[in-house]
C-alpha cells in the first residue's frame, strides 16, 4: 500500500462524500505558495479543509514544514495515514488537525478508517490565506472593496499586505473560498522562486 493505493480510495471517497453538493469541489495535488508547496487533496466547500497522505513506505520527515504551511492557511487539515506512522504522527501533529487510518483489506484494496475527526484551525494566518490568491484575483478582491489604490509598481507581496489591511479574516476567507470555487481554469505552476517568493511565510 503506496501513497498512490491511498490517494485513489481517498479521492474516490471524498467525491463520493460531496457529489451531491453543488459547491463543493474536491482538488487533488493542490498548489500553495505559488508552487513552493502542495498539499495532497483539498475539499473546498464553506472551509478549506486540506488532506495530506502518509503511506508506510512514506517518511515523516517533510511534516513538520508542511504543518507550518498547513496550519496557516487550512480552516481543517486531517492526515491520512498507514499503521507503521500512527504512534509518531499522533505525538507531532496539532490536536485540532483530524486522523484517517488506511488499511490494506484481503482484496487488496483500501479502505479509510476516521479515527479523529478534525476541528478548527484556531490560528489561520491572513498573509497566508491570502497568497492562494493570483495577484490579479488579490487585486480585484481590493477593487471589490474600494481599496485598490496606487497599486502601480507593487510586487505580489505588497498586493497580499495591502489586501489584509483593509478585508478583516472572515471577509478574505470567504472571498478566497469564492474565487477558488469559480475559477474557469488553472495555471500550471512555474516554479521561478524568487525573493519575494521565499519571504511568502
């Protein structure tokens, strides 16, 4: 049992979960930090509810930097993983984040067992939130709200410190949630990390 084993059963399940609701959208391999970072799965719907994967043959290692990440942005985070990471996974993630056990069954398939459900986030971090926005989205969000004045010659980060200025963390949450629900397309990622890039977080 593969991340691939268990990405497929999860997937297959959340689109289960949600195909009877009109705004829910279900989003494997979802881009933060403008590429530095993804996240396995997302389900958006009223809350950013983000879902990474930690098969056996999978480390640990990376998950301290993807809590980071995660925590600064996601209303809910829920980790699913295998056996072998139970015990230590459960002595490093938040309380708050969500545990999903997947097990292999004797037709070698998957199944996913909830054994915490998630709550919230108490500690999103508007900057961040904020930065799943594409500069012209955080743009025409600040029009939406009167604010987008002198805006000529201010790199990505500015726009995102401008736009939290002026839109309280429930007004951004629901704004983003929207603009990422009506998308018509995707940019691919083009990795070109830049100084103002690193400095995101």
């Amino acid at each position: 049992m593969n991340d691939f084993d268990i990405r497929e059963a999860l997937l297959t399940e959340l689109t289960e979960k949600y195909k009877d609701d009109s705004r829910a959208r279900v989003f494997n391999e979802f881009s933060l930090r403008h590429g530095l970072n993804r996240i396995d799965l997302i389900v958006l719907n009223e809350d950013l509810h983000g879902f990474e994967i930690k098969s056996d043959k999978d480390s640990l290692e990376r998950l301290f930097d993807q809590m980071r990440v995660y925590n600064s942005i996601f209303d809910k985070v829920t980790l699913v993983i295998g056996w072998r990471h139970y015990e230590t996974a459960m002595k490093i993630i938040p309380e708050w984040w969500g545990v999903q056990l997947a097990c292999s069954t004797s037709e070698e398939s998957v199944e996913i067992y909830e054994f915490r459900e998630p709550t919230k986030n108490p500690n999103i971090d508007a900057f961040s939130l904020a930065t799943l926005l594409w500069k012209s989205e955080a743009i025409e969000m600040m029009e939406q709200y009167g604010l987008a004045r002198d805006l000529s010659g201010k790199n990505r980060k500015d726009i995102y410190r401008e736009l939290i200025k002026g839109v309280n963390l429930d007004s951004l949450k629901q704004g983003v949630v929207e603009v990422l629900r009506s998308r018509k397309y995707w940019k691919v990622d083009e990795l070109h990390v830049s100084d103002d890039d690193l400095c995101l977080l």
